[in-house]
C-alpha cells in the first residue's frame, strides 16, 4: 500500500514565476491539507481540502492556492513567488468519517527553492 | 509570540540514556496533542496522540501533557542510535480538525 506521495522531490524557481506542486493521497484517504516548513521550523498550516473544497485555511496570503480532484489527489500552486516562499511543502492526508481524526499521514514533501 | 515554543536543541546524548523532550504553549485552547518524529530529508511520523491531560506509554515512549501548566513531553528509554532524528510537538484545538500547530522541532542525536 503506498503511503502519500509527492512530486517533484525538488524544484527551483525564480522570483515571480508560478509553481505547481502535487499530492496523491494515502489509499482510502479523502482529505488532504498543506504545510509549509522552513528550514529549522517546525510546519505551518497553508490549507486543507475535503470533497473538492477548501474546508480551512491558515495564515497565508492569496497567492497560495490549491485544488482537489475526485480521486483526492491534489494541487498547491503559488503565484508570484518570494524568496521567502523557499521551504519544504509538505502534504499530508488523513479520513474524515464525519466527526474525523487527528491521524494525519505526512509525505516525503517538495523541496522548493527561489533564486 | 509563538503558541507552541520547543527547544530547538541540538541534544546530544549517548546511547541507551533516557531522553526527555518538552513544548510548552500558550493557548488553553488545545486538546489534542502529537509527537512526531522526522528523518532528515522525510516527511514527519506520528508517535504518540494524546487527549487533554495524563500520560500515555507506547513501547519505550511516554507521552506527558500537563494542561494545567500548558507543558507537554516526550520521554524516550533506552534510547538507540536509529532514535536520532528530529522530534516535533503538534496540537490542535478540535478532534478531526487537522489544523495542527506545530513547534519548532528539537534536533536529537543518540550517540552509539
């Protein structure tokens, strides 16, 4: 069974361009959320998706943005990039029966960076 | 002001030693708490779940949250040199929320 997979493992950017990272879920997961973690920091809440829609947000300006498709895979595409935007992008997912669960499962993230 | 502040270390210590790592936060708010652990160049594990206060055993770990100080901590025995990675404290307000607020990660390294 494979675990939540991530792609690309790298990528680098310059300033302003536009990226496009992607997530396919743990098997028989339906929800998928987005952190953002900078080197020595622990992660930070960007969004997550349940049933093709943006359940809850963190504290990240409009640039990020997401999407998910009916087979739960998703999108996390940020605009305009900053070189502050440099981080560890990583994807987590998890089931949400109703009431849900903490029990989140963790990719192997994208590493990005902007030059 | 963080809401989640760990020591970021490093820690260093020798094998089979046990190995205490702490958080400490400020909003009263939380109710679910998470230890995970993170392999360079991996994504985060989870290791331990634990709701409102107590303690919870798994194996050679011990989970301890004392809501009444905002203090939670991790124990490791007999600590081994594959326990060496980065150990992160996570929380969340509401059970299924998802929305976890993580610490900065202690950096821990068990020296054979």
């Amino acid at each position: 069974d494979a675990g939540v997979t991530q792609s690309p493992t790298h990528l680098i950017k310059t300033r302003g361009q536009q990226v496009t990272l992607r997530c396919s879920p743990k098997s028989g997961h339906d929800t998928v959320s987005w952190y953002q973690q900078a080197l020595g920091q622990g992660p930070q809440f960007i969004f997550q998706y349940y049933e093709e829609e943006e359940r809850q947000r963190g504290n990240f300006p409009d640039r990020f943005s997401g999407h998910q498709f009916p087979n739960y895979s998703s999108e996390l595409n940020v605009n305009a990039l900053l070189l502050g935007d440099s981080a560890l992008y990583l994807c987590a997912s998890s089931f949400l029966p109703g009431g849900g669960t903490d029990t989140q499962y963790f990719g192997p993230g994208t590493r990005l960076t902007v030059l | 002001q963080k809401e989640v502040e760990q020591d970021p270390g490093p820690l260093s210590v020798p094998e089979g030693a046990i190995v205490s790592l702490n958080c400490t936060y400020s909003n009263s708010a939380f109710q679910y708490f998470m230890w995970y652990r993170q392999y360079s160049r991996k994504g985060p594990e989870l290791l331990m779940y634990t709701y409102s206060s107590g303690n919870k055993e798994d194996g050679r770990f011990t989970a301890q949250v004392d809501k009444s100080s905002k203090y939670i901590s991790l124990f490791i025995r007999d600590s081994q040199p594959s326990d060496s990675a980065t150990y992160l404290c996570a929380m969340d307000r509401i059970q299924g929320a998802q929305k976890l607020v993580f610490g900065q990660g202690t950096r821990l390294t068990i020296n054979p």
